[in-house]
C-alpha cells in the first residue's frame, strides 16, 4: 500500500478526550488534518463546542461531545453517543487530566481526588472505549502520559521563576501507571484486532516565563520546546495503518531532553 493511503485516516471515527487542553487541540486538528472524523469530547459543553466550531470552521470534521471521566454515568453515556451516531469507533485518544492538587504539601485530599479522576475513571472509560472498539471492528489507542511519567523532577528548571516549582505527586503518579496500563492492555486484549500504545510528550510552548525556557531549552538538544505540530503526525502514525505492527510501546517525545 502506498504510504500517503497508510497514513490516511479517512472514514476512521476517532474520539480524543481533553481535545480543547493545548495538546488535545493539537491532536484533533492533525488527526482531522488526516481525514478522520474526530469527535472532541471535554467536561464542559461548551469549551467543546468552541473547539469543534474552530475547526470545522477550517474544513475538518470534527464534533463536540461531553465526558466526565469521573462521573461512571457520563462514560456510559458517551459510548452509547458515539453508538448511536455514528456507528463505530477506529481510535481512542486518551488525553484528559484533571489536576485537583496543587503542590507537593497540598491537602492529601486532593491527592484522592485526583485518583478518582485519573486513574479509577480513567480505567472506566479506557475499558469502555476499548469495548466500544473491539465491538465494531477494531482500531487504535493512544494513551497521552508525560516524560514526568518516567523521569523525576529536575528543580533546576525553575531557578530565577516564581510561583513555579511545587510540583503536584499526583502527575508524576499517574503519568506513569499510565505508561504501563498501555502495556497492560496490549497483553490483555491480544487477537482483539487493537493496539495501545502511548506518548510521552515533554514540555510544549505555553508562553512559560523566560527563566523558564531558559533553564529547560538549553538542556533539549533542539534548543527548543514542543510547538503545535509536533504531536500531530506521531499520534496520526499510531491512530494509522502505517502503525499497524506497533503495539505495547511507550515513546518519549522530549526532543532529545532525556538523551
């Protein structure tokens, strides 16, 4: 097959949690980019309305939807939506996180919080997801994670920075159960017609404080963060058939930081 038809996603329904965050934006523009029909789900409505209108304003398919990944309803509902409307799901983008504590001393509540959010619902909808495909064919998941999933803090980043530095447990933790579920998951449903695979990005251009980009761009080999097409094509490469035979795998996208 010729590799542009390998890399295609046209007639692939794809569904990417989080899509209005900075990276989730990023991930449903290059998978609409591709020709997928992307459905960009977020807790609230209409921060997901405003994402699909943005694009469908640049001619991508691209639809809104709901989830609460916390809330065992709202995963139900979802899958019975996208069931419902549009038949079929080829690839689950797995990109939402809440982030309910604030720093390392922060109330212990806060962690529990967070665990019931990213990692009990996140299993929920993971396994609903995974059902939902498996069911109607087969297809791809793509678990987004973080290079803090494997690596511990580098303090030195935020020398000269104020109000940055007090990093939250929770997002290192998991970051990276999140790794290995993928890894999981693969083993689990072997012969099911689907891969996991997941993406640990570093850190992407948010307008940071100049100290801070300082500290953390002359560590990349690039000399530089993330920008915004960054993650597009790997995500499209692991949502593809050009994919086909990777399955299981964890890759850091840090642009060389962790070399």
């Amino acid at each position: 097959m010729n590799v542009k038809e390998l890399l295609s996603l046209k007639g692939k329904v794809i569904l990417v949690t989080g899509g209005s965050g900075n990276y989730g934006k990023c991930i449903v523009e290059g998978l609409a980019e591709a020709d997928a029909t992307v459905i960009t789900s977020s807790r609230d409505k209409e921060s997901a309305r405003i994402t699909a209108d943005g694009m469908q304003k640049k001619g991508l398919d691209v639809h809104p939807a709901v989830v609460d990944q916390g809330d065992a309803a709202s995963v139900r509902e979802i899958a019975t939506f996208i069931r419902d409307k549009f038949g079929r799901l080829d690839g689950f983008v797995n990109n939402a996180v809440s982030r309910p504590m604030k720093g390392y001393n922060a109330p212990i509540e806060q962690f529990d919080e967070s665990m019931r959010v990213n990692a009990t619902g996140m299993m929920d909808l993971l396994r609903e997801m995974t059902r939902l495909i498996v069911d109607t064919g087969g297809g791809s998941v793509v678990n987004i994670a973080s290079m803090m999933g494997m690596f511990g803090p580098d303090l030195s980043n935020y020398e000269g920075t104020t109000n940055m530095g007090d990093l939250p447990p929770d997002y290192f933790f998991h970051n990276a159960g999140l790794i290995n579920i993928t890894r999981f998951m693969a083993q689990m449903n072997a012969g099911k017609n689907i891969r996991f695979n997941c993406i640990s990005p570093g850190g992407l251009f948010n307008n940071q404080p100049q100290a801070f980009l300082d500290n953390y761009c002359k560590k990349v080999p690039l000399k530089r963060m993330a920008n915004h097409d960054d993650i597009k094509g790997l995500v499209v490469l692991l949502c593809s058939d050009a994919g086909a035979y990777i399955n299981g795998e964890n890759i850091l996208m840090d642009g060389g930081l962790n070399a």
